[in-house]
C-alpha cells in the first residue's frame, strides 16, 4: 500500500503531523477508532507497520464513507474540518512557516473543539481531557503553548478565524462534539465563549 511506504519515509515531526489528521477521523465519527488509537498509537507511532496499515485503511474508509453519505445527506463532508477552523487561525497567526505543521495544527485544534463543545455543556469535561491525554501520550502539539513563539492575543486569532472561508453570512461554523466520536456541523456557537477558551487556552503558556 503506497500510502505506508510513504509513512516509513517521513521524519517523526511529519509522521506526527500526519497522525493529527488520523485521530482526527476517530474523534469526528468513531469512538471505538479513537478507543484503538488510544491502546495503538504509540505502537504506532514506534513503527509497526501493520497497525500503521490499520490506521490508514480505517481513516480512508471513513473519509470515503462521509464523502459517499455527502451525496444525499447535506453536509457530512463539513465534518472532516474538524478542528480546522482553529488549525488556519494558527497558520496563518504562525506565518505559515515550520513553527506549526499543518496536522499539529489539526490536532490543537481538535483539542480546542473539543474544549469548546465542554464550555457550552454539549460534552462532559472529561473528554477534552481524554484528547489532550491521548495527544501527550503520542508526544505531540496539544496547547497553544507548545507553538514556539509569541501568538497573538484572542482577539486577533478570532478575527483570523472570522478570515476563514468557512464563514456563512458573517456567522463563523464550528465542527463541535458531543462526544468522541460524536461531530456535528453548528453556527450556534458565541463569540464570547471561544474567546474565552482561546483566552484561557493562551494564558495556559
Ligand atoms: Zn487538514
């Protein structure tokens, strides 16, 4: 399978990256994948090539899945941004230089996703603090902190999230979670709220 041969080629830093996008499927729509990379990922990440070869197939399954779906039921698709909002503030916040990779962008920003649908009580606390975990367990960017450099304050980066083109009417639309594996597409989401968590997530540093 190509895809593997181009894994066992990769730096750690760029396999990382690539796994944010990984996870990123299990967290969106499949707890029980999430639940695997939990138990698999560092094994993983340490170059077993048949759980790689697991992780990639189940990822393009559900990717293909969602895309399938897409046809008849509006909207699926938007799914797979998951954490991207979050993810194209940070690049551009980062010059889209090699201060953040685009999939440890993914990945903080899954967490925040996760952080978000907390604050507004669509989720238990418990399981931004399961993503995070899981994120340090693999040794990966899980906190705004873990950017080298200074990040602009929250204002500046929900403006950038506002510069995004998933904006509809002015109305920013957010990948949010009731749960591992339990995305859902919403533009019911205040302001107020994710400054507040990009504020809390910023002073963490
Ligand atoms: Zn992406």
């Amino acid at each position: 399978m190509a895809d593997i041969d181009v894994l066992g080629t990769l730096t750690e830093r760029d396999f990382l990256a690539g796994y944010g996008e990984v996870a990123k499927y299990g967290l969106l729509g499949d707890a029980a994948f999430f639940a695997w990379l939990e138990e698999n990922g560092p094994g993983l990440a340490a170059g077993d090539a048949g759980l790689r070869q697991d992780a990639v197939r189940r990822s393009v399954q559900m990717k293909a899945d969602i895309v399938m779906r897409d046809e008849t039921e509006q909207g699926d698709r938007a799914l797979l941004n998951l954490g991207h909002t979050f993810c194209h503030a940070l690049e551009a916040a980062t010059g889209y230089s090699d201060r953040l990779l685009h999939g440890e962008g993914v990945a903080i920003g899954c967490a925040l996703a996760f952080e978000v649908s907390a604050r507004m009580g669509l989720c238990p606390q418990e399981e931004p603090s399961r993503v995070r975990a899981h994120l340090s367990d693999m040794k990966m960017k899980r906190d705004l902190s873990d950017i080298p450099g200074e990040l602009p304050g929250a204002d500046a980066l929900l403006t950038l999230m506002g510069q995004d083109k998933k904006v509809v009417d002015g109305q920013l639309r957010f990948i949010l979670a009731r749960g591992i594996g339990q995305a859902f597409v919403t533009g019911d989401v205040p302001r107020a709220v994710v400054q507040e968590v990009l504020s809390d997530a910023l002073r963490a540093g």
